[in-house]
C-alpha cells in the first residue's frame, strides 16, 4: 500500500527523511481494526518525528501522520483517535500512552491499523476531510479552552500565533462558544483572517491589548511568552501546549506569575471524550475546521514543505 514515511532523522533538514512509497499491509491484532484512511491531516508533530523527537532510528521506516477520517472493516464511517495505550485497550495495562507513529504505524497510508477503541463514528454532517483535522490540533485546542483554563461564554481570551493548527482552532471554537477573542500574528493577512473567523481584534505580535484578558493560549514558547505573561489578568491562566519559537523563554517574568498569582497549565492533546464532545460541539455549532489546503497522498511532500515554512493557515488536508 502507498504511504509518506520517515525512513531516515535528520534533525536539521527533516524532510530529508521524508519518502513516498510502498509499505506493508497493517498487522491487525485481536481488539484491533483496519481502518481505509479517506483523509489525514498534517500536524507539527510530523515534522518533529522526522527530527528523531519521540522516536528513535529503531522504529524506522515509520509510516507518519496521528490524524485521519475513513471507513472501518464493518463499512462504518469513523474517525481515529491517535493516542494508543493509557487505557490498557488494545494493549497491555501497564503501557504508557503515545500517539500513532512515536511506536505504532501512522495514518498516512491507504490503511491504518488502530485498537477498536480508538475509534468513533464520524458524526454524518462533517466530511472525511474536515473530521480529519480534529483528533490533534483541534481537540488540543478544545481542552486548552474548557477543561484547562475552564473559559465560559462571556470571558476573554489571547490566541497566540493566528495561522497555526491549534491556535487558528482557538479562534474558531473560542468565538463559538461566545468568548471575547483576541489574536496576534507578524502576518497582516493572518490578522484579518483572524478577525473573519471571529477574533474581536487582532494585532501584531507583542503589541499591547486593549485589556487584559482571562486565558492565553500559547504555542510559540519563548518568542511570545513575556507578551503573554503581561497580557493576563490577576488570577489568568496560561495554557501552553507547544512552543515552535523555542522552549526556553526569559525568566524575567516569574516576579509576576507569583505576585499577580498566574496559573500555567501544560496542555497535551485531549481524551476520547474530549474527541466525541469536540465532533459534537462541531455539529451543534455550525463550526467546521479551517482547512489551508487539500492534497492527494502522493504530494504529501508540498504539504510537508508548506507547513515547514509556516506559509499555512489551518490545516492541510491529505486524501487517499
């Protein structure tokens, strides 16, 4: 079956290790299921995997990709939730949680195998393409809002870094849920999209809000985070789920984290049923995920180059 693998690391030039071609067929063990990938998104994750973070040369080649929407052995439109083990379903109970391809084959191929726990159906009014971008940046971006910060309709938020998979789904949900949205971007046009999908300002990158707001939503790290230290309220939450500026920010703002009593919150992806709330919320809402672009699986590389560069905003869409 064909697929976009990493068969080599290269931690300064990742795509170097990105290839397109056969693979073998899924082994799908008892408690497991075969699922027909119909669309993958990407996720910087994939990226990262290519630079040797969460796997080691051992598990090469690796098949990438945590995020799909297809159509299961039975015929059932469904949607694969990416974080294997945890639970103990589908493998021992004592092994700890990864996601699909930091030990098990990812989803950018014709078939993935997944333990049938993993998998939800695909609610009728979302497409393969648009429930593929969900079970990664939009479903951490939906437990960065609710369950870390605990935002409710009415509180303010800063959204860091408008164009990017979880942030540009912060926008989208925060609106939704009738927050008062904020976002900064260096891109003028990523501003005014910001602001077309529901942020009530956007502004450059460091520049001072209107007022402070209840939560920020971080994943720059170093290059963003003394903008949203300053940013919060007395009593505000910082939930932080990545940093692609850097992870080692100045330490000149811990004066202020204890005497303005700051919350920081690391955030990583979300539960199944966070996944099952979020498709949901999608459906009862109107709310459909930004999608930048949609690819066949064979160009994958242009997908993998786009989101390399940052020239992106949403999330690219793979189909098979």
């Amino acid at each position: 079956m064909f697929a976009a693998y990493a068969a080599r690391i290269d931690r300064e030039k990742p795509l170097n290790g990105l290839e397109l071609g056969e693979r073998p067929e899924p082994h799908v063990p008892v408690g497991w299921t075969a699922v027909n990938v119909r669309a993958a998104s990407l996720n910087h994750h994939d990226l990262w995997s290519l630079r040797g973070v969460g796997i080691g040369e051992e598990s090469l080649p690796m098949i990438l990709g945590c995020d799909a929407a297809g159509v299961d052995a039975d015929g059932n439109e469904v949607v694969i939730y990416p974080v294997i083990g945890l639970t103990g379903h589908g493998v021992g109970p004592d092994e700890p949680r990864t996601i699909l391809t930091e030990k098990y084959q990812g989803t950018f191929t014709e078939r993935v195998a997944v333990p049938q726990w993993n998998v939800l159906p695909k609610p009728k009014e979302l497409t393969f393409e648009e429930a593929a971008c969900l079970p990664t940046a939009w479903l951490t971006a939906y437990r960065m809002l609710f369950t870390k910060a605990e935002l409710r309709p009415g509180d303010s938020v800063l959204v860091q870094g408008a164009g990017g998979g979880v942030a540009t789904a912060a926008i989208v949900l925060g609106a939704a849920a009738g927050l008062r949205v904020f976002a900064t971007s260096r891109d003028e046009g990523k501003r005014r999209r910001a602001e077309e999908l529901g942020a009530e300002l956007a502004l450059e990158s460091g520049a001072r809000l209107p007022h402070r707001v209840d939560a920020v939503m971080e994943t720059v790290g170093a290059a963003t985070w003394s903008h949203s230290v300053k940013s919060l309220k007395p009593g505000g939450t910082i939930a932080i789920s990545g940093a692609t500026s850097g992870y080692t920010p100045s330490s000149g703002e811990l004066h202020r984290i204890f005497f303005q009593e700051l919350r920081v919150l690391g955030s990583t992806m979300g539960t199944k049923e966070e996944l099952a709330a979020l498709m949901s919320f999608c459906v009862a809402k109107g709310v459909r995920p930004v999608i930048d672009s949609t690819l066949p699986l064979d160009r994958a590389r242009e997908g993998f180059e786009k989101m390399a560069t940052g020239d992106l905003f949403g999330k690219i869409v793979l189909t098979v």
